[in-house]
C-alpha cells in the first residue's frame, strides 16, 4: 500500500512520509530543529576502545634466510609459526606472492630485511627511499597485487621490506600493491588479521597509474614508520592506504603518506561484511604530503595532471583518533579544496549503516589548502546515519586561501545536512574566506563553537540564503554554544556576546604574524581569557612540541596509547522490530545508542532455546536472520548487544508469527471468523504475498500490528490498513452461521474522489463496484457496502479488492439482510367486543340416562 499524491499531503502518516522521500523529512527536521531554544550540553567523542602495541619482539623459531632469486611464495609456505623470513638486503623477489592462513594463533611471522637490526633505522624511526639499499625489494610486473592474503591469514610482519612496481604507463592501472583482503570477503571470519608493515618502503612509480599502496580491509592491523609515495592517477581516485571492508582496529603512525587523490581514507564502496562499520583507528604523528610537482600550473610542474582531491577522508568510520599529524598541499582540482572530509557515503546503496560517527581530531597543523575542514550530516544520494559526535581541538590551519590554492571558498569549515554534536575548540586559523559555512538542508544540532582564533574576513559565519552571524547561526544552528571566540575585523552586532572582535589579525597579540608565530605574546587581550581560563585559540606549545618530529619520521608516538575511560553501562537498545517474515525466515532489527555486538535469541517459548551467530562488529544500527523457522508458526524472539567494555543489554520478549506454507493461506486466529460479525482489517489470513494478500510495495511502511508487507498503521477502532492502491487485496477466511442474504460493508475512508472496491466470496464478484466517498478527513470512517448478497452455510473465502486508489481500511462488517425460509410471522392480535353467534343447536343419542347437544358459531368459542 503505497503514499498517495503529492495533492493529499495533508494526511500522511509516518509511513507515507518515509515513501514519500528525505525532501519532506529534511523540512520536518529543520523546522524542530529551529524551535530548539535550549543551550545544547557539550557531548564529545568517544576515543578508539583498542590500541595496539607495536613493540617488536623477535620471534624465537627458525631463520629462513632467502637470497636473490630464491623462491618466496615456497619460504612463506614453509614458514611456521614463530619463523623469520630473511630477505637478501638489495634483493629483488618478484611475483604475486599469498600469505596463507596458518591455523589460529599468536606467534608471528616475520618478513623482514636481512640487515641486522642495528643497521635498520631503529623503532620509531620513519624508511626513506634513501635506505632502501638496506632493503629487500618485492615487485609486481603485472596489475596484480604483489602480496595478497587468503581468508583468515593472520599473525604477519614486514620489517624493512620495500613493496613496488615496475609500472610505468597510464593505459591501465594497477590497483592494489598490497591487498590485505580475502577476495569477496562476507564475514568477519574470512578478514585477514594481525598484520603489520613497519619500516616498510611502499611505492609506485613516477608516471605510472598505480591507485593504492595497502588496501586496508583486514583487522588489527598496524602501519608503522613507513613511507608511501607515487601513488596517483590521472583519473581514478588514488590513496596511500585506504580501507573500507575491515573492521579494525588499525594503527597508522609515523608515516610519510603520499598520494594524489586521499593519502588515506576509510570508507569507499560499500562493505561487503553486513554492518561491518570500520573501527577503532588510531592516526598519529604522519606527515601527509602532495608534491607541488602535480600541481598544474606551479613552476615545478611535471606535466602530469593527476587527479587531486584531498588530504583525509572518512566515508564510514568510528571512534577514530587523529593527532599530532601535518597535513601540507592541497589544492582544488577534482574536488573543492577541502584538506579535511567527514562525509558519510552508502556509495552503491546497499550499506545505509554506514555513519561517521566518535571523532577526533586535535593537535594536527594543516596548511596550504584551499579549505579546511569539511562535514556532512547525511549522505544525500543514499540513506547513511548521522554524523555524530566530533571533536575538532588544539589545531592551526596556516595558508587556507583559494587564492592560492584555487577553488572557491577558503572556508576554515563548512558543515552541511544536519550534524549532531560537533564540537570546534581552541583552533587558530588563518585563512581568506568563512570562518563557518553552515551549508543548506537540515539544521545541526548540539554545535559548540568556542575558544578559537580566525579572521572574520568578509562574511564570517554564513550559510545558505541566510546572512552574517546571528541569522546563520539561528537557523543552521539553534541553541549553539558560541563564545569566547576571537574574530578578527568581525561586527560584534552580528553575533552573540561574550565573543571578541579586534580590529584586524595584527591586535590579536600574536608573538610574530609576519613569521608564523601565532602563540599570543604576553600582552595578548586573549592570554587567559578562553572558558577553561587558559588562551584563546590552540595550545600551539603544545601543538608544536607532539608535531616537531614529524617531517623527519623520529618519533616516540609508537608506544600504545593509554586505554580510554572504564565504561560500566550498558547499551540502550530501541526501534527493535521483525520488518521481514517468511515460512522459513525472518529479519530482526534494532538500534543502540552506542556501538556494540549483534545477537538474537528466539524460539516458541519464553525459554528460547535457538540463537543466531553472534556478529562481533561494533554498530550502532543491527540486523540478524533466523532460519530453520517453520510456517505458520508463533516465535518469541529477544535481542542482545554488548558494548565494547563488556556491558550488555537484552531487550524485552517480542513475537512474531510465520505465514502458512506458501501456495496455502489460514485463518490469522486459528479459526474462520464467524458471520454475521463484524471483524478488523488487518486481521486477514495468513499465507503472505500473492496467497492471503496482495500489496503492491513490498515491506509492513506502518510498522505496526503485522510483519507482512501489508501498510498498517494505529488509527480508526485500533489498527488501519492504509493506502490501498490500485488492484491491492486482502482475504479472511469466514464460516456463515446460517444460508441466506446479507449485507457486506466495509468502515472505509478516503480524501480521494473516485476510490472504490469491490468484494467477492470464492472468487466471485458479490458486491459489484462500492465507490468509497470523499469523507473529508483521513480520520473519518463510514461504512459503505450494499445488501442482498446471498451466502449459503459454511465456510468461504471473502476478499476485498481494490478497484481505485487511494483509501484505508479499518473494518468489514456482514450482517442479516433476509434469511432463506423463515418461521412464519405470529398473528397480530386484534380488539374483539363481539359475542360469537350461536346456531343449529340439536340434540342427538338421547337415553333414559344422558343426552348429546351440539351446536355451531360463527369464530372459534
């Protein structure tokens, strides 16, 4: 049963609002959005809740020492658990080598050069291509991947191993150099895990198409002290590392990451893993680099034009921590100019639990970029989650200009399509255009913008059709938290107080603007002026302190990170539903309020008894399938998410019922529903699609009372069959008490002109066409049918058929119209005040003892 047209809006339900599209649904967010008055509480990301410890032990097996030209994919065969695979320094292994599953365990593998370890660059050092005549060298000469792994592979380390191509041409491309993924993977049992490159030299060529270093689809996997560079196309998009069918966790730090496209990003096509939401990512201390040789136009240009787009990009990710990196050169080409990107995608539409969501990002210096930082509520071409929960903190954008770096906007950050909880906190930005772009669409909710350092430039804080400050601010972002912020050369009149407006950048104090000094100078206004009580705008002692060995790669950030607090609740679960029920299999549904594990226990009794598989990967949005169900059959059914500190949360007991064997329909109760009566709608008999109902859309649009694809919504005496659509029906399985004639009425509405249906019994037409009414409002029901339809004793089958949409259903009634051989009626009783008249009186058999009268009347005496 489908929405009705746009003309009849006034009566959508919820149901009809979701068919109907996001357009409405973004209005109707909006607007609450705007009636929102109270001040927002500060609601911050949730950090990574698994770090991994990189720390290298040597393994305590054998030492397979392989020199140039021996067999590589044979030593990785033979390798055993705790082997070390020594690869001749400034040898050359090529193919396309497997790391093969090993069985499950904790002891290493490791491939590694065989200079001794004092000679590498030790533990926390970056690779340069200078060392890599230290290095053993793995090459692909064709388009495949020169290592790959088998499902489950696990437990590999590369150590001062340099990974390239000899591809040189742009006629075709090689994708992958590694490509850490069992092809087709569809369960986290086949994810290749425990795999870490350290000291790694991974490269493609000067003018090659080569479009990835790592394609990161595995879990537990590190990165670590390596230098990736050359990777480019001159029309696809090309990254570093990139992951998008892993859960994590991941670690990439202290690495040189270069490439055209994104250095690194998380989130591209959509996962193959159902729910799969990559996870737990720690990126610290890289320098993320694009060399102005591949910037058209700049005197160093090599006369290539790759496609260039952006530093960092999350497309689905959580609880991802970025800190202490550089990020330098970025400029408008394929994209915007935007260095930063938060944009959640369901890129092919099958993944609409992908979500950016527990971000971030403090203590990072980005420069020379067109633009800084860009996020996106909701992808707008394909249903995602919401953009939630971002910390933007302690960071200097430096040179963010389109003037130099082209595009249009040099916006310090843009946000669009309704975010939730984006925090922006003691930043310094020097950049050419807006300070904030609140974009168009929905508004963003729970915004917090304080303690930070900008030029006001021409329009400051502004948006889409709306102007400068207080209007931007109120309409994009009611209840912000907005202080304490300092905007240079901006009007105070525009903006909420308790903010700063100097004339220009040379008031605010800084040590030396002319030099790049921005730390604010003793006699700085803002020294101590921010809400905590410490300066406005970043910590940039501390910003430039965690990033001063990052161009170099000598760094100490390898240590894991501390844990993230002790978390004692449990998660909250909601929205638990079964939008899909067969004979054999149904689909259960729900949401937590934070990440956690998915289960379903199920069974014909409260005891449950059967459970699905549990599915480890931390979401927000969950989905289980039973199988094994048998047909027309009731299940009690209770869900389970545990959260990734151990917390669980059950769900109360829910039920859902099988339809009958396909081919067969039943009555919903068991039994036929006797007649005369009157009995509800969405009562028809079970049987499902084409058996027991006919609806055009599959899917219950109303969510209430039945799983079936028939729309039911609450309404009229409880429940409504809503927009019946042309050539739609329902059948009811029904036992007449007694043969004779009666009258069919069905308790219809309708805001339509010319709705109608016609009802048969067996398969025949007993009503003829029944015009259903303009009743004037969707809430008013009247009852509508005709008479004289003769029905004999017994069982049948009734079915209601559409004829014109649009109308909803909330009851059908038969009662007595004239029963077939009825008693006769009694006489009426009638006034009498006249003596019956007495005549021919004789007397007969008369005898000495008695005699015999006899006599007549004219009425009965």
């Amino acid at each position: 049963m489908r929405t009705r047209n746009w003309a009849d809006f006034s009566r959508f339900t919820a149901a009809s609002w979701k068919r109907a599209g996001f357009i409405l649904a973004f209005v109707v967010f909006s607007l609450a959005c705007r009636t929102a008055a109270a001040q927002p509480k500060t609601v911050l990301p949730e950090l990574p809740r698994a770090y991994l410890d990189t720390t290298y032990v040597k393994p305590a097996g054998r030492t397979i020492s392989l020199a140039a030209g021996g067999n590589l994919q044979k030593a990785i065969n033979n390798a055993q658990p705790g082997d070390i695979i020594s690869l001749e320094a400034g040898a050359t292994f090529t193919g396309n080598f497997t790391l093969p599953n090993k069985g499950n365990r904790g002891q290493w593998i490791v491939i590694r050069s065989s200079t001794p370890d004092d000679s590498l660059p030790p533990q926390g050092t970056r690779i340069k291509p200078s060392d890599a005549n230290l290095l053993p060298k793995i090459v692909t000469t064709n388009d495949s991947p020169a290592i790959k792994t088998d499902a489950a592979a696990n437990h590999y380390r590369f150590i001062g191993v340099e990974i390239t191509t000899t591809h040189t041409g742009r006629a075709s491309t090689v994708w992958n150099l590694v490509w850490l993924e069992y092809p087709g993977q569809t369960s986290l049992s086949q994810v290749p895990s425990d795999i870490i490159f350290d000291r790694c030299y991974i490269h493609g060529t000067p003018t090659g198409n080569v479009l990835r270093g790592i394609a990161l689809n595995s879990a537990r996997t590190a990165i670590i002290d390596s230098h990736f560079s050359d990777f480019h196309d001159v029309s696809g998009d090309a990254q570093a590392v990139l992951g998008w069918n892993g859960p994590g966790p991941f670690k990439v730090v202290n690495n040189y990451l270069e490439a055209s496209t994104e250095n690194l990003q998380w989130g591209v096509g959509d996962p193959s893993i159902v729910n799969l939401v990559p996870s737990d990512i720690e990126v610290r201390g890289n320098y993320f680099y694009k060399p102005l040789s591949w910037k058209v136009g700049h005197p160093s240009y090599a006369g290539i034009h790759w496609t260039v787009k952006n530093f960092f990009e999350l497309k689905s990710a959580q609880r991802v921590l970025i800190e202490n990196n550089i990020f330098e050169n970025n400029w408008a080409d394929a994209q915007n100019g935007f260095a930063i990107l938060f944009t959640p995608r369901n890129g092919g539409g099958t993944a609409p639990w992908n979500v950016v969501q527990d971000i971030t990002f403090r203590r990072n210096i980005v420069r020379h970029s067109s633009s800084g930082v860009n996020i996106l509520g909701m992808d707008y071409n394909h249903p995602t989650l919401q953009t939630k929960r971002i910390l933007i903190q302690d960071n200097l954008f430096e040179d963010i200009s389109n003037a130099n770096w082209g595009g249009q906007y040099g916006s310090l950050f843009q946000l669009l399509d309704g975010t939730a909880d984006v925090t922006i906190d003691h930043n310094t930005g020097i950049h050419q255009n807006y300070v904030i772009f609140g974009g168009s669409g929905p508004a963003h909710t729970g915004f917090v913008y304080t303690n930070n350092i900008a030029p006001h430039n021409q329009e400051g804080v502004t948006g889409g059709g709306t102007g400068t400050g207080n209007s931007t601010l109120n309409t994009y972002f009611p209840g912000a938290t907005f202080v304490k912020n300092v905007l240079a050369g901006g009007n105070s009149s525009n903006y909420p107080a308790n903010n700063f407006f100097p004339s220009s950048l040379a008031d605010v104090g800084f040590v030396n603007l002319a030099g790049g000094d921005y730390r604010l100078a003793a006699s700085s206004p803002y020294n101590n002026a921010a809400t905590d009580g410490t300066d406005v705008g970043a910590d940039l002692d501390g910003l430039l302190a965690a990033t001063a060995s990052v161009v170099n790669g000598i760094t100490t950030v390898n240590s894991s990170a501390p844990p993230p607090p002790s978390d004692s609740t449990a998660p909250t679960i909601s929205a638990v539903s079964v939008p899909l029920v067969s004979t054999s299999t149904a689909t259960v549904t729900w949401s937590t309020n934070e990440s956690s594990d998915s289960q379903v226990e199920y069974g014909t009794t409260t005891s449950y008894g059967a459970s699905t598989s549990l599915i480890a990967t931390m979401v927000t949005s969950h989905m289980q399938n039973l199988s094994g169900l048998s047909p027309n059959r009731s299940y009690h059914y209770r869900v389970k998410s545990k959260d990734g500190a151990g917390n669980m949360a059950v769900s109360s007991d829910g039920m859902f019922t099988t339809p009958a064997t396909s081919g067969t329909s039943s009555p919903f109760s068991g039994v036929p529903i006797a007649v005369p009566s009157v009995f509800q709608a969405e009562d028809f008999d079970n049987g499902g699609e084409g058996v027991a109902y006919h609806d055009a859309v599959p899917g219950n649009a109303g969510g209430a009372y039945r799983s079936e694809d028939v729309d039911i919504v609450a309404g009229g005496t409880g429940y409504v069959v809503n927009n019946i659509q042309t050539g739609e029906w329902l059948s009811y399985s029904i036992n007449v008490a007694q043969t004779g004639t009666y009258r069919i009425e069905a308790s219809v509405t309708s805001a339509m002109t010319a709705s109608g249906f016609h009802i048969e019994i067996d398969g025949v037409n007993k009503t003829g066409s029944v015009t259903v009414p303009n009743s004037g409002s969707w809430s008013a029901f009247q009852w509508i049918g005709v008479g004289g339809v003769s029905l004999s004793a017994g069982a049948h089958t009734l079915k209601i058929v559409s004829e014109q949409e649009y109308f909803d259903l909330d009851a059908i009634q038969i009662s007595t119209d004239t029963v077939t051989s009825p008693p006769p009626p009694a006489p009426a009783p009638v006034t009498d005040t006249t003596a019956p008249v007495i005549s021919l009186v004789s007397v007969s058999a008369l005898s000495a003892s008695g005699a015999t009268i006899s006599w007549k009347t004219d009425e009965l005496s």
